[in-house]
C-alpha cells in the first residue's frame, strides 16, 4: 500500500521510537525495562529489543509476572496511566524492591500516553511517589501498516460497552488532534452512533480548547481546514453489532479466527510451520513434549506475498499460491538460460529476494493447508451455514436444533455465543422461551460461572429477550431528530442490499465478496458517503458494476440520499462542518497552496475512517476495496481505529473467567 500523500503514517512511527528513546537515554546507565504485557506488542512495532539494549536495557521483564529483581540499580517501569490495577503492581513491586534489596534503587515510571490523577493518588497512599521519577510517553495512533491506524487497546470493545469506560473516546479524540494539529482540520466531520457523536463533540471542545491557548500565547490565527484530508467519517460499532459476530473469511481474517493476530504477528506451531529459517530442530530424548512449540510470524505488508493475499476470499487463496509457486520457479531456472557474467551477476543479485519469497509462499502454504482442513470440517461448515441464514433473513426457530446439537458436542463457547448473539442482534432478542432454554443447556454444559457471561452479553444488548411481536423501534417522520433504538437489519437488508447473491470472488466488484454474499453494514455506511452512485447502483440491482466498486462523491453531502436508511441505525446521526478561526486567513492560504478552496490543484486527498469500539481485519479489507474505488478520483481511505477486534474479542470480553466449582 502507498503511502498516503499529506499523511506519512511511518512519521508517527518514528516519533514514537525517537520520544521512547529519549527517555530511555534521560535513565543513565544499565537499567532494567518493567513494560505492561498489552505494551510490549504495541511497542515492539516501532523499536526492536536490540535497539533497546544499545539504550541501556539489560533485561525486560513482564510487570504481571511480578518477577523483578535487584540485578541493577535503576529500574524503569512502562505502563498505562489510566489502569488503576497497574498503578497498584508498579507500587508493590516498588515497595519489595526496597524492603528486600541491599542495593539503593532509582526508580522510574513512565506512563502511557498519560499521566493521571488517580496513578499519582495510587502512588502516594502507597508511599513511593516521592521515590519515583515520573515521565509521559504520548503513545496514540500506532501504524499497523501505510493504510492503518491503531490506539491498540486491550479490550477496545469491552471496556466501551460493557465497563461504559469513556476512555477510548477521550484517547482516540487526542490521537485525532494530532493529526489536526499537523495536517489541519477536518474540513467536515460526519458519523454514526452515540459514541460516535461523544467524539466529535470532544474534537470541537479540543479544538475551541486549543485555539483559546494560540490566541493567548501566539499570534497565530488557529488551525486551518486541511488540504490534504477530505473528511473524517466516524462509525460507532454499537451501529453494526452483525459483522464482527460474522465468521471472517478473507485470509487474514481466517488465520486471526484460527490463531489470532494481535499487532501483526500470530503464534503457530512450528508442527504448522516448521522452524524457523535456520533454525535446527531439536532432538527429543526421554519423555515426549507435553506442549507443541510455537513461533511467532510476522504478518504485514513487508511480506508482499501476504500483502497480496491478506484482503483476498479465502476460496481463490490456493489458486493464488499456485500462480506465485509456478512464477517463482520459472524464475528460478532461469539460471540456466545465464549465458553471459552480468546475467549470471544479475540473478545472483536477485537470490536473497527469492530465497525470502520462497521461505514466505512455504508459511503461507502451510498456513492455506491448515486452514483448509479448518474449513471442510464439518463444525465450521454447520456454524457457517446457520450464520449465512441468519444474516439472509431466515426464519431464526429453524436453526435452533442445529445450535442446541453444537451445544451437545461441546464445541467452543464462545462459537455458541456468537451465534446467539448474531440471531439477537438481527431478530431484536430471542424469544423468552428458547433463550431460556439456550440459558440453562449453556450452564449446564459449561458451567454455572457463566450466569455471569449471560448477564454481561445482557448488559451489552447483544443477548437479550424480544420483548414485543415487532421488537424495532422505526422512527416515522423525518431525519432530524430521529434516532433508532435498535438497527433493523430487516429494513437495511434492502435498503443497502446488505445481502449479494451473486458475488463473484476472484474478480470483486462490491464488498460482500469479503463475507462471500454479506455486505458489512458498516462499510457499507463508508459508502452513502464517499461512494454515491456505485451504492444506488447496486441498491438499484445493476448487473453492470465497474471493478474496483467505481467512483467517488463529495462527502459535503453526508449521508444524502440515504437519509431514510439511517433511520433503521441505531444511535445519532451528524455532519459536522469545521471552519477557520478566520476566513481572511483562510482564503490567503487558498491563494499559496492553489487549493482554490475545494483542494483542487490535482491534489490527492485523505478520507480519514475512524471505527470506535474495534474493527475487524474484514472491514479493514472491504475499506481497501473502497479505497481502490476511490483512487481514480484522487482519493485515499486512511483507516483508524481504537483496536482490531474479531467476534472471539466481542463475546470473549462477557465471558466469566473463574470457575465457582473451584475454591
């Protein structure tokens, strides 16, 4: 993926590495790295262990294993300020260190991506603030890749929606001023969704917060709408609860299903695999393993082959191999058709860049091995189907027994509840009846701590009772003001064309061929916005759709002409336009740039997406789509998110982890 022009995502990446450095190198001496576990991916994406160790670090440890020793003097802790649970382990580990060691410590922490009230209030009942210097790492958007953006958050969806945490708002609205602050303002925000609206909100305080600072402190005349960036479309998952229930079925969404991908690496077993490039496998002697090795792969644009096949349906993933497999051979026995030195020099050249895409079309085979036998396994077959029925409006009764007899084998939990959440979520509850039968098998077969489970997916809206013959609320009347309870999939599936039967996955031309026939609602909201005409196209049943999901429109429309279709959204609905503090000044750097005030001048511009509460690698894959639509009409989609969430996350953060049979 190119880089975004205005936009260089490897920026942040960069600045994150510079300040953590810095502050490393403010620690003279050896020292020892205390780092949150959820931190040490998120950081390992932008600085390596050994570049650490040329700043000092001599050896990391886990802050939840509660490990440290006195092996050196200083000792730095990185954690998250907003955590009160690790406030609380930094103080105990503290106070051990110096009741136990002989040695006189020099402790620091720094927080991530702030200081707090409440880890300073932590810090000092516990009697160590005045022993600890205290630093601030501004960690925000972290870069997945060119295209996406990431606060890379524990739990982004259970901590909105079950904890009611507002705190992924507040840090996803800093992470966005930054980007004001750098390329300018977005000249129009537009959203969907409660949590949505909170954080536009939030830009504007920001914003007017920021501009009374300038006015105060320089002469400056306040930020300026940008030139480069289009419009920031915000989407709350609360609006589309559906598609993250959904089995992915792109191939990067099928090995985080299988394995999970968590900041672009996945752990497989080397059974899988195999061993890494030269590595030796070692001999076994007496008793066999208990536990099969593992070994962590990365899964990121740096590999191309994976950037080929990341976004592509699972079904034509074989084929593609095949074709990589054949070139790369032909390639390689070219070596014998060298007739001249500087041919022969030429390949030789070229060995290590075959010898790498070799090693990485071995993973990817392996792992398009493993998922197939995952695929043609029966369990995976059955829960597909009864999703695909779901989703196409099938009466939900029909596929109880099918759920019940999935309940009997004892398959995953959290398979089961995926698919009771999914009828909820598109039938407005179950009926009493059949949940309290689908209640009682699940204690029964999984246990009773799940009382627990059940009450949390309650308080989530993701499993509850139909409570009426029609359970969704439709707003009659006109837009404003108007607000859905509840998103009425029974409208949408229409509306949108949620629903495509005919989808053609080697060569797609709209973005259900991500799900093979399911459009997620989600992206397709992207769409009303930025895709006009090759929405009412397919809403309208053209056969004829340009590849690529055709051209782009102007986003100071918003949501027009599917005004009546959000209506069937739950939550609010903006559009959001932002000006300068001063038109003056405004049209003068028209004049400099030759934006002509509409970014014209053959400038290429951003459509900033911004989902809260998570986003799937699916919807990452259906956005590329689109933004492959839009880069005829001189657009790019920069996707950002609080976190990249998979229907295992959703219903795993309800999910009771204690067992009540054990003391």
């Amino acid at each position: 993926m190119a880089p975004h022009p205005g936009i260089d995502t490897d920026s942040l990446k960069d600045a994150a590495r510079k300040d953590l450095l810095d502050l490393l190198e403010g620690v003279r001496g050896k020292k020892n790295l205390v780092i949150e576990q959820s931190l040490a991916g998120p950081v390992g994406i932008f600085v390596k262990f050994s570049t650490l160790q040329d700043y000092g670090v001599d050896r990391v440890f886990f802050l939840e294993n509660d490990n440290l020793d006195a092996s050196q003097k200083n000792v730095l802790f990185l954690a998250s300020g907003e955590k009160a649970n690790q406030c609380l382990a930094i103080a105990g580990q503290i106070k051990r260190l110096q009741q136990s060691s002989s040695v006189e410590h020099d402790f620091s922490i720094i927080w991530v991506p702030r200081r707090t009230l409440v880890s300073d209030r932590i810090l000092e009942e516990a009697g160590v603030l005045g022993d600890v210097a205290i630093e601030v790492l501004p960690l925000h958007f972290i870069p997945l890749d060119q295209d996406v953006l990431s606060l890379a958050l524990d739990d982004p969806f259970g901590d909105l929606y079950l904890e009611k945490d507002p705190t992924s708002i507040f840090l996803a609205a800093q992470a966005l001023m930054q980007i004001q602050h750098k390329y300018g303002l977005f000249p129009r925000i537009i959203g969907k969704g409660d949590n949505a609206k909170r954080l536009m909100e939030l830009l504007l305080r920001m914003r007017s917060e920021a501009a009374a600072e300038e006015s105060t402190a320089t002469s400056r005349l306040g930020i300026m709408p940008s030139s480069t960036i289009e419009s920031l479309i915000i989407i709350d998952r609360e609006v589309d609860m559906v598609t993250p229930l959904l089995t992915q079925l792109t191939y990067e969404g099928l090995i985080d299903e299988m394995f999970g991908i968590k900041n672009n690496q996945a752990e497989i077993e080397t059974s899988i695999i195999g061993q890494a490039p030269g590595q030796q496998p070692k001999a076994q002697s007496g008793a066999p393993q208990q536990q099969s090795l593992k070994r962590k792969i990365q899964l990121d644009s740096s590999d191309k082959l994976y950037a080929q096949l990341r976004d592509a349906n699972f079904a034509i993933v074989g084929p593609l191999l095949n074709k990589v497999a054949r070139r790369l051979a032909g390639e390689y026995e070219s070596r014998h058709g060298a007739k001249s030195t500087a041919e022969l020099r030429e390949f030789v050249n070229k060995l290590p860049g075959y010898q790498a895409e070799q090693q990485s079309l071995k993973t990817h085979t392996s792992l398009t091995e493993e998922a197939l036998k995952h695929t043609q396994s029966e369990t995976f077959s059955r829960v597909l189907e009864i999703q695909q029925n779901l989703v196409s409006g099938s009466d939900p009764t029909a596929q109880h027994e099918t759920i019940e007899e999935l309940i009997a084998r004892d398959i995953p939990l959290t398979t089961i509840l995926r698919l009771l959440c999914l009828e909820s979520t598109i039938s407005g509850g179950i009926r009493p009846k059949d949940l309290d039968v689908f209640k009682r098998l699940i204690l029964h077969a999984y246990g009773h701590q799940h009382i627990v489970t059940l009450h949390n997916l309650s308080q989530m809206g993701l499993l509850v009772a139909r409570t009426a013959a029609n359970p969704f609320y439709i707003p009659v009347g006109g837009v404003s003001g108007s607000e859905s309870k509840v998103t009425n999939y029974s409208a949408l599936r229409k509306q949108l064309r949620l629903i495509v039967d005919e989808v053609n996955e080697q060569d797609p031309n709209d973005i259900a061929y991500v799900y093979s026939g399911y459009a997620p609602l989600s992206v397709r909201l992207v769409q009303t916005i930025v895709q006009k005409q090759h929405l009412l196209s397919v809403t309208r049943g053209s056969a004829d759709l340009p590849p690529g999901g055709g051209g782009s429109s102007s986003s100071a429309q918003g949501f027009a002409p599917f005004e009546h279709s959000l209506q069937s959204i739950r939550g609010a609905t903006f559009n959001q336009q932002q000006k300068a503090e001063s038109e003056a000044a405004a049209k003068a750097r028209r004049m400099l740039t030759g934006g002509g005030g509409g970014g014209g001048g053959g400038k290429e511009k951003t459509v900033v997406v911004m989902f809260l509460g998570g986003i799937t690698f699916t919807e990452i894959a259906a956005l590329r789509f689109v933004g492959k639509g839009l880069e005829g009409a001189g657009k790019r989609v920069l996707i950002c998110t609080t976190g990249v969430v998979g229907g295992r996350d959703v219903v795993g953060s309800a999910v009771e982890k204690g067992d009540f049979g054990k003391g």
